[in-house]
C-alpha cells in the first residue's frame, strides 16, 4: 500500500463561521419548569429563580451544541482578489451527507455590481448555507448565479440552498444529465437492504441538478463583471466539466481539474488528455488557480499538481511494462515525500485507475480540447 508522512494544513488564514444564540422565553421556562417537577418531585426545596439558572444554562448549551454542528466553522474565507472569495473546507470526514463524498470541495462567491456569483456549493446543504452565511456578511445584493464546475456530488449537493434565493443554476449538459443519473442512483441506495443508513446521513436533502446549461463555452456579464465558463477535455470518456475564468482578476476556478495538496479523482477521465489541458491552462494569462479540493495555488502549484499526474502516469507505465499487476503495483509503489497529501485513501484508487488506462488495448484518441480564454 502507498505510503506517506504526516499530511501537511491547509494554507491561508481568513474568517470562520459562527453559530447561532437564543434566548428561552417565559412561557418555555413555565412549561419546562413543570416537566422539571413532574419528574423530580419536590423533596428539597429549589427556588425558581435557581431553576430557571439552571433550565437556561442548559438550553444555553443545547444552543450552543446546535451551533458548533450548524455552522462549526471549520473552513476559511479567502479574499483572493478585490471582490473574489474562496472558501476552503478543512480537512473533515464529513458525517452528514453521502459517504462517497465525504470531503467538501472548495468553493467561491464573486461580488458584482448586480449581484452575486457563486462558483460550486460543496457537499451538503449544512455547508452551502456556511458559504450563503459569508456572502450574507459582505453584501446584501441577490445571489444571480451558481456555477457548478462538476457533477460530482462534493460540489453541488449544496444546489438547494439557493433555490430559495432563486439563482439561475448553470452547468454544462453532460453535468445536468449526470446530476439527473446521481439523483436516480440515489434514490435506488436509499431502497437498498442497508438504504437506511444513508437515509439517516442525507435526511432532508434534496439533489438539485442545474437549471440551464451550455454546451462549449458561454460568457456571463454580471454588473461590471465579465465571467467566462469554459468546457475542458470534453470526450466520450472523461465528464464534461467547466472552468470559470476572470480575466479581469486573473483568477481561474479549474473545480475537478487541480486539487491543491490532496489526491484526485482519476476516475475514467484520460489521464494523459489531462495532462495536456493542465499544461495549456498554465499558459493562460492567470496568476491564481482555485482548486477543487485545497486552497487557491500559483502556476507553480498547478504545476506540481501536473507533475504528480506525470509521475504517477511513468512510474505505473515502467511496472506495466514488467508485467506487474495493478494489486502488485498498489502495494509497491512508495510515494515520494513531496506527495504527502491529504485524501490517502484515493491514492490507491489513482494507481488501479491509471494502470487500467495504460493496460487498455485503445484506439488511437484525438487530441485533448482546451479553448483558449
């Protein structure tokens, strides 16, 4: 099995959540006060004033229980450039949402002169409303848009939250119909002999595919911004996932495309391709990427990310070419320090992916698509 050190923090600093406060009012002190003497009766003599002490100092606590679950602040908020903000969950397995997608990815909200833009809503509601809560704290303009980079749960599953702010949903078609597939697939693990289990991690949620799609590239004019959502390696394999591009700010959200210190999600999508499209994006008049998992990196990130996806790819091609297995390959292969990421547990998942690609009689492929910015 893979090895490695000690995952290195998170970098940045910035603003934590709150949880809410309360107060019990006189008609609930009554009413709990009488459940208080209802189950102990009076065999010492409490005054009322030192009972309601104690009710409230309890509620306090149930309060302030809610609140640390509710919105634990367990993230930062990034101001990445004027107006642009960031957030980057910390490293938690989260317990409330679909365990297959445990880990909140990043995401982030863009202040206009009309509204506000939101760039993926994580893994769960809870979360979303973490990052409506931060947008609440800088303006009070509507939410217009949320731009969901992915189908993968861990970056819309938190859609509903701004149906109520009714903000047009956006994403490419394949990632509409994706979302569509995971919400039916959903619903048929609910109804599995263990269903109940996820049922009880996912109560009141509700999958929300998005609203409107395009199909290649498509510019969004929002007050004094100009928001420009491109297709990357988009092919019969591979997800058709968005990047969101300000080249006002020179800032680029690459979602799926670059995780920043944590391990990917290979998956089926063409390793290679990938690579291709990272190294493009690299050229690109852009100063910060925003990962989907991490927080936001330099050209000089994306670039080590890059290398991981070259390592990786030689390192199983040389064993490949040995003969080796991908059990014999997953068991062997030593990370080198400089990969001591977060989410280990996909590390083996990245090594079976690739060595299925390399090991896959394939015709030839076009070359990956990148449009320009």
């Amino acid at each position: 099995m893979w090895t490695s050190e000690n995952r290195p923090k998170s970098k940045g600093e910035g603003t934590r959540g709150a949880g809410g406060r309360g107060l019990i009012s006189p008609r609930h002190a009554k009413a709990l006060r009488g459940c208080w003497n209802s189950l102990f009766p009076v065999t010492c003599s409490l005054s009322p004033v030192l009972v309601s002490c104690l009710l409230l100092t309890a509620y306090g606590l149930l309060l302030l229980a809610r609140g640390m679950f509710a919105a634990s602040g367990l993230y930062q908020v990034q101001e990445v450039k004027s107006k642009i903000f960031v957030w980057v969950p910390d490293d938690v397995i989260d317990q409330e949402c679909d365990p297959q997608f445990s880990r909140a990815a990043t995401a982030g909200f863009i202040l206009t002169s009309d509204g506000v833009v939101v760039v993926d809503t994580a893994n769960s509601p809870f979360h979303a409303r973490e990052l409506l809560y931060e947008i609440r704290k800088r303006t009070e303009m509507p939410v217009k848009y949320v731009i969901n980079t992915s189908s993968a749960a861990d970056h819309m599953l938190g859609n509903e939250v701004f149906t109520d702010e009714q903000a047009i949903l956006i994403s490419t078609m394949t990632a509409q119909a994706e979302m569509k597939r995971y919400r039916q697939e959903l619903f048929a693990r609910f109804q599995a002999e263990e269903g109940w289990r996820l049922q009880a991690r996912m109560r009141g949620f509700h999958v929300t595919p998005a609203t409107q799609t395009f199909d290649g590239d498509m510019t969004l004019t929002v007050g004094d911004r100009e928001i420009r959502l491109v297709s990357l390696l988009r092919d019969e394999t591979s997800s058709q996932n968005a990047a969101v591009y300000v080249p006002s700010a020179k800032t680029l959200f690459l979602g799926e495309f670059y995780d920043n210190h944590y391990f990917p999600r290979i998956g089926s999508r063409d390793v290679r391709r990938w690579i291709e499209v990272l190294r493009q994006v690299e050229g690109w008049d852009v100063d910060t990427y925003v990962p989907g998992h991490g927080a936001p990196g330099s050209k000089k990130d994306l670039a080590d990310f890059r290398g991981f996806l070259e390592w990786l790819v030689a390192q199983v091609e040389i064993r490949l070419r040995e003969g080796k297995s991908a059990e014999d390959v997953q068991k062997h292969l030593s990370l080198p320090k400089t990969y001591a990421w977060h989410a280990p547990e996909l590390a083996a998942e990245d090594v079976e992916a690739v060595y299925r690609q390399l090991g896959a009689q394939q015709a030839p492929s076009t070359p990956a698509r990148s449009s320009g910015p």
